[in-house]
C-alpha cells in the first residue's frame, strides 16, 4: 500500500469566543462531520482561535498609542494604535522599512507586525495577538483529547508568516505538543549507505504549512486532522515545544 | 463532504541515471501502484531525481578546486573541490561562517551551499546540482503527462532548503508548472467581510513542504501525488514559474 498522508479539515466550529474551549469545539466538530481522531493523529489549528479562545484580542479604542507609534505610523496605512500593540508585543525589532515592522516576539519569532494581525477578528477596531504561550496552548489541547477519547495525539498551534528572500507567506508552527517538532536525519544513511550529515527537517513548519492547504484563509475551517504521518503512538519521550524551531541567537546569521 | 487533501507517495522508482524520463517513470510508477494521475493533482518531485535525469551530477575527482575554494575549505569537513562547485553554482555569496556558504544560485535562489549536494547521489566522490531551469524541468513533466494521460496536472520540483531565524530545513518549490505558485488572498474578503490587505500565500512552497512528509529522506520515494488540492482544471492563465517565489532585490529587506 502506497504511504499516504491525508489532510482532513474540520469545519463548523464558527465564530469563537473568550473562554471557549477549543478542544472540546474541534472534537465536537470532528464528531459532527464524523472524522475520527485516532492515536498518532497531527491536530493542526490554526492560531486565530486559540488567540480568540484566550482572549488574546485587544479593542483599539482601549490603546493609546505612545509617541513613538504615532511618528513610525506616519506614510502608512496603519493605525497608530496597532503600530503601538505591535510595538508592545516586541522585544526587539529587526527592520523597520516602508512601514513593514519586521520584530522579534516576546517568544522569539521573528516575524512581521508580531504577530498582530487585524484580518478574521470582530469588528473593525480590533487586531489579535500571538498566544502568551502556544506551546502550552496546544499542550492543553492534547491533554483535553486524551481525556476525552483516550488517544495521544499531537497538537500544532499554527500562524502564517513571512520569509526572507522569497515571496509569499507560509504556515509554521508556533507551538507543539506530543511531538518531536524536528525530524533529524543526522548521522541516518542515505539510500547508498552514506551517512548524512546536515539534514534536520523541520517537520512541524511542514505540517503547519501542509495544513495551510486545507484552512485556506476565509473558508471558516480552522483546523485539520492530519493522518498517517505518524505511526502509532507518538514518541512523547521525545516531544518538544516549538521554541525548538527558534535558532538561537548564536548559531543565527541573520539577525 | 470534508474539505480532504491526500498525499500520496510514489515508490518502486529505482536509481535515476542521466538521460532518464522522469516524467516516464512516475507514470510507470503510479500504474504499479494504482495511483490514478488525475486532472488538477500536483505532482511534486524531489529535485535529486530530477538533476540526476538532466546529468547534474559531478565527480570531483574531475574537478580543479581554485586557490580560494581551497582556502575557504580549511577548518571546515568539505572536500575543496566540492567548495569549488559550490563558487561556480554561485552568483553571489550572502553569508560565509564557519564553514557555512549561504549563496545566492545563478537561478536567484538563497540557499546554503547553492544547492550542491553529496547525499542521495551514487560514488562517494560525486556531488548533484541543482537543474539548469527547474521550471523548465517541472513543464516537460507536466507536458509529458498531459501527452500520455490527456490530463492537466501541476507539477513541482522541490528541494530542502533552510532559512534565517528558524531551526531545520523545509522543502520548497524551486520549479512550478501548471499553477500559480501564489495564493494571492490580498482584497478578498474574510470571514466578517473585511478585505483583507496583505496576506499573498506561497502554496507551491506548502505544496512542497506537504511533500516532504511523505518523501522523507531515505525511503526511495522520490516522488508525491496530491488530490485535492486542485478543483478541476488548473487555471494555466495564471501559471507562473517558481521564479515568482523569489523576492526581487528591491523588495527584499535581508539581502
């Protein structure tokens, strides 16, 4: 039998709200449309509703943009009161050009506006922020569906973002739980016997990105169950959080 | 009916050698399998196969290393004459550490070691380099199968590359044909019916990246069917190669 990977998105989960449980709306959603989640099962949800689910939205009319937000807004489209959460939600910027703020998150994502991102969020004065901690995000998701059905799975929290050097944006994963977010074919044999030396495949960017194939941006499917990438039981000996996908500063060349 | 996207690997492809019909090898495959190629799949194959058909590869033993590549080579594990190569494939040198080549390709690609690579390749000696016009390479395919099949598929020539700010590699397109590499959600509305500004999505990159789960490293599959990601017919109108991925240099803020 030929190895198959299938991406099954879940829909009618709808609008989510502060406090939600999204656990409990993606396993009511899976058993409405009848999709079984089984052990060794990839969840990949995508970051707006967890922001939403904890209550990671801020109402413009609630900021006051400081001094520096407003001269940095200035030529740009942006409101100086988004320029201030982007500001805030940044511990270090990299470029700041054209109006493009390129920052370094509180968790140590590099990427464009922090994460803050007005696009699917109610109204017309609100933005959503990155979750505090996506990896415990989706820790929690993988406990409530062990509770529930019994099965380990693994959970991807994921964002779209941007890239040097190429265009267009991509699906990562900024959090994981229940799984190695790497695959490390260091030191495994090519299929001539050689030992490989450098290839160290960042397989939760991967499922994020694959999962982006079925949660488009507008068709109000939030998450996907991915099969057959594991096999059987996850190796949570091995699981670890996707800070694991951020390079450290020293091994960095591009900061 | 759940919005499903399937990944399906094609194995019993066997050693590619120069002057191969790759495009003739996985319709071979797929029919041993019984994997239907259908209207509007994405083909996706990995690019050691493709450079191997197109007799990409070099032997170093043929190879004069230049007094620089032998420089560059001391303190690092790379044979100088592997460096050499790597200078030759390179039309710019972006960042050079510890034994590390970032480069810029003569195709306009960012990526270390400008695609040469040791692993995957027969000898211990040889070193496989990246297609001439990997766009040009993912259109023969595409126009192979439409000749043998009467069927419009995309085809992807993909690649591991890494990036700045994140750990591990991913698999990218670095030749498309038959789709739009771009996801272009810029004015489309989302689900509260704001237009959305900014968000341009590099599918073929997912694409690639969904592969990647199913190709892995060492397991002779070399190369990916995807159902239903396509609806019908690929609009061709919108084709673009993968040298759409590539930012222009005026745009780019981390060259």
């Amino acid at each position: 039998m030929p190895a198959e990977v299938r991406l099954i998105g879940l829909a009618g989960i709808g609008e989510v709200e502060e406090g939600d449980d999204v656990a409990g709306l993606i396993l009511e959603a899976a058993a409405e449309q009848k999709t079984p989640i089984e052990e060794g099962d990839v969840l990949v949800i995508t970051q707006k509703i967890v922001s939403k689910a904890e209550g990671r939205v801020v109402r413009l009319r609630d900021v006051q943009p400081s001094t520096i937000a407003a001269s940095l807004s200035q030529g740009s489209n942006r409101d100086p009161r988004h320029t201030e959460i982007i500001l805030r939600e940044s511990r270090r910027i990299v470029r700041m050009e054209r109006g493009n703020i390129i920052s370094e998150t509180h968790h140590g994502f590099n990427c464009a506006n922090a994460g803050v991102d007005a696009s699917n969020v109610p109204g017309d004065d609100s933005v959503a922020l990155l979750p505090v901690d996506p990896d415990a995000s989706a820790e929690a998701v993988r406990q409530a569906v062990r509770a529930a059905l019994g099965v380990n799975v693994a959970v991807i929290v994921s964002d779209t973002f941007g890239r040097p050097w190429r265009e267009g944006a991509t699906n990562v994963a900024i959090g994981v739980a229940g799984m190695d977010p790497m695959a490390d074919y260091v030191g495994r044999e090519d299929c001539y016997g050689q030992v490989m030396r450098t290839t160290v495949i960042a397989v939760a960017d991967e499922l994020a990105a694959a999962a982006e194939l079925v949660t488009g941006k507008v068709d109000g499917v939030p998450a996907v169950v991915i099969k057959g990438y594991g096999t059987g039981a996850p190796d949570l000996g091995r699981a670890r959080g996707a800070r694991a996908l951020i390079r450290p500063p020293e091994r960095d060349m591009f900061r």
